[in-house]
C-alpha cells in the first residue's frame, strides 16, 4: 500500500485515530505497536465496529478485502500521509514552538485568528512527532488557516516536524532553561529551537518577531519577510498594562485586558494580536477574543476558592517559567504561600537549577514556601519539603493553609494540580 493508493480512502474518512477507544463510524485507526502490546490485534474488531480502514505493521493481520492494510512502519506511514495531504493545501499554516508559553500562544492565537477565519489548530498538547500529523490530518476543506504547535526535548526534532508541517508563518515564543538535559544545556535549547528559523529562512517564509527578545533579533537580523512587534518601529507596537493581576495589551489607545496573570503572558497577547491585525482582523475584534479567552489547562490560571485566590500553573515548570510565575506572584497583595513542585529533565544542572529557585523564593520573602519532590527535598532539608504530591496531601487534611494566595507550580510529571481538593 502507498500514500497515493490510499489518499482516496483518507478523504473519505470521518478521521484519523490511534486510540482504539475512541474509533467511531468511518475512521481510519493506526495500529501503533507498543512494548507490551500491539493494537494490530484489535484490527478486525474496528472493523466491525464501523472503521472505514485500519493500518497495522504486522503482515499477518492484512486483510485487504476488510480494508486492513499492511505498512512497514504506522509511524511512517501517518506522518507520510501528512506530509502528502499538507501538499494538497493551499491554507496559511502558523507553526510555532518556544520554551514557555506556546500552547497558551497558540490558544490566543486561534481565539483571535477565529474572529474572522475558520481556524484548525493542535489540540491539548498533541505536538510531537504524532500529534503533528493528527493535526494536519483533521484539516478539512472547510478550513482556512492552520495553527500547528510543535514541541521537543531533543535537537533535529523541530526540523522533522518543520518538514511535515511545512509552515508558512513561523513564531518562537522565546528561549528558556527548558529540556536542559536532552537538548545538551542552554546552548542547545537555542540551537534546537531555531530549527524552525531555519526551516523558514531556507524556504522564504514569514518569521514572527518579538524585537524585545536579543535572541530573536540576533537570529533574524537582515531576514525578511517577518512579521514584528516590541518596539516603536515594530509593525505592531503594544503596550502593557495589568488590573487585578490580570495582564493586558493596549493597541493605539485601546485596551483590551485579559484573563491571564502575569507579565510572562504579554508577549503571547501580542504575538495573537499581531498575526490577527496582519490577517486583517480589527482590533475590536482582537480586543473581544482576547477577553473572551478563559484558560482551563492549568497554566497561569486564576481560580476564586472561597476568599482565596489560587494560582495554577502545573502543566509544566523549568527554571525560566519558575522564576517568571515567582516573580509575578510575589504582587499579590495580601498573604502568600506557594507549592512549588520539582523542575524535571534538567539534567545534571538539576541541582544548582533548583537551589537557584528556592534562594529566590526564599530573597522573595514568601509567607510560606512548600516544596514537593525529590530535587527540591535535597536542597531544601530544613524546609517544608515532602517527596511526592500525595504526601503533601496528606499533610494538608490536617493543616490548613491560611494564606489569601497560593500559587500551585511544577512540572507535568508532579501532578500539584491533586492538590485543590485539600486546599
């Protein structure tokens, strides 16, 4: 079986799966195979439960005259099939990928970019080398514009995803201490996520600018087309305001504030407001989709729990996005506490990493400072430090925080997010 065989079959389907438990009438599954199990297995069973075509890559499971198809690799064969339906798409497709702030950057941007197109975009966190394809894969023909994140741990995988993608407009949303340890220290943190600068350069796209950030200038010095904004001269120049730490963007003397705390967030504000002006969206327009936005994946989320205000920003932490939520808490006014959870795939900059993070919160004269995991526990022995969330937990059934703010910050694999019910 090869793509263009299969195409037809594709355009028919419903949509593209790998979970064996959401197949619904017409979809195509990929049988991925795992350590301990294959889903080729569960292939006739699709099938009866109304799968349009299965793809396994295991030979003895063919069954062509149930359309169940025999491929080498279902992980080549799905990213192929992206790579040849994104070449029958005529759409502008927006990649982006950064350290911090990309998935509530592309959140903004498709709220902004669907005041006025119909947008498909990455869903949840499905922005690696599967999810991409997914992604492009549930792009139909009523679509306009595509909005593709793209994350990685490790050098070369922004390029492959850059390959598949093919992005016509491209954004970094800044660089940070993030996926230390797979991307060989800060250095190549840079030179991994510059990979989509390059894919862009080397195919005369539009690269997104934030002129604020030295690296972002650097790398795009003397490059054009770009897309820019930070400064006077910039194509879009926004200003920063905040109310009730909600942060906000001004745009030729009108505000528009959003329901997102910290200043960490301005940039994102103005990389979805610039893209939407640049399509030729209004600014009253921008203004509403900015304020209409609520963020509901734990990240710089703002939630009222009684007379408390709580903070949740647990979907992922390094020591960049740690020191940002650190300081932009530190202005609430009233009490304090903050739970911070353990930065994870550091590497051996781990320890020095998460010393640097207790010392500041430490200079930032919190009211009380909990730590959960293993690496803060190590530098933090005197402290309130427990091993795991569930610990922490268990402490708190029998004491209770008093503070009028908590700000909840770790990374994904800490879980702190278990925490709101004992809060």
């Amino acid at each position: 079986m090869n793509i263009e065989q299969f195409y037809p079959l594709f355009l028919q389907a419903g949509k593209v799966t790998i979970d064996s438990r959401k197949i619904a009438e017409n979809d195509i599954f990929f049988a991925f195979s795992g350590e301990n199990f294959n889903a080729a297995t569960l292939a006739e069973k699709a099938i009866d439960e109304g799968a349009l075509a299965v793809i396994v890559e295991l030979p003895e499971f063919e069954n062509r005259d149930r359309n169940i198809f025999y491929v080498p690799s279902t992980l080549e064969f799905l990213q192929q099939l992206a790579v040849f339906h994104r070449s029958k798409l005529t759409i502008p497709f927006i990649g982006l990928t950064g350290s911090n702030g990309k998935t509530t950057t592309k959140e903004l941007i498709h709220a902004v970019l669907s005041e006025k197109f119909n947008i498909q975009y990455t869903f949840g966190n499905l922005n690696n080398h599967i999810g991409v394809p997914l992604t492009i894969l549930s792009i139909k023909p009523e679509h306009e514009m595509a909005v593709i994140e793209m994350g990685a741990n490790h050098q070369k995988e922004i390029e492959l995803l850059c390959t598949i993608a093919q992005p016509d407009f491209g954004y970094i949303t800044n660089f940070g201490k993030a996926h230390l340890e797979g991307f060989g220290g800060f250095e190549g943190v840079i030179k991994g996520k510059s990979e989509l600068y390059d894919y862009l350069k080397n195919n005369q796209r539009t690269i997104i600018v934030n002129e604020n950030d030295p690296i972002q200038l650097e790398k795009t010095e003397n490059y054009s087309p770009t897309i820019t904004f930070g400064k006077d001269h910039s194509d879009y120049n926004f200003a920063s305001f905040s109310e009730n730490h909600f942060v906000g963007l001004m745009y030729q003397g009108e505000k528009a504030l959003s329901k997102l705390t910290g200043d960490y967030n301005f940039t994102n504000l103005c990389a979805a407001a610039g893209l939407g002006l640049y399509f030729g969206i209004s600014f009253g327009r921008v203004k509403h989709a900015i304020e209409q936005y609520t963020p509901t994946n734990m990240r710089s989320q703002v939630v009222k729990k009684g007379d408390r205000t709580l903070v949740l920003d647990t979907y992922n932490a390094n020591p960049s996005s740690m020191a940002a939520s650190l300081n932009n808490f530190i202005s609430f006014e009233g009490s304090k506490t903050i739970v911070i959870g353990d930065m994870l795939e550091l590497g051996s900059e781990s320890e020095k990493e998460h010393q640097s993070i207790l010392k500041l919160a430490q200079d930032l004269r919190f009211d009380e400072i909990i730590t959960v995991g293993k690496h803060f526990k190590s530098v933090n022995p005197s402290g309130l430090a427990f091993e795991d969330t569930s610990s922490l937990a268990e402490y708190l059934k029998q004491n209770t925080i008093k503070s009028d703010n908590i700000l909840l910050k770790g990374s994904r694999g800490i879980a702190l997010e278990k925490l709101i019910d004992f809060i």
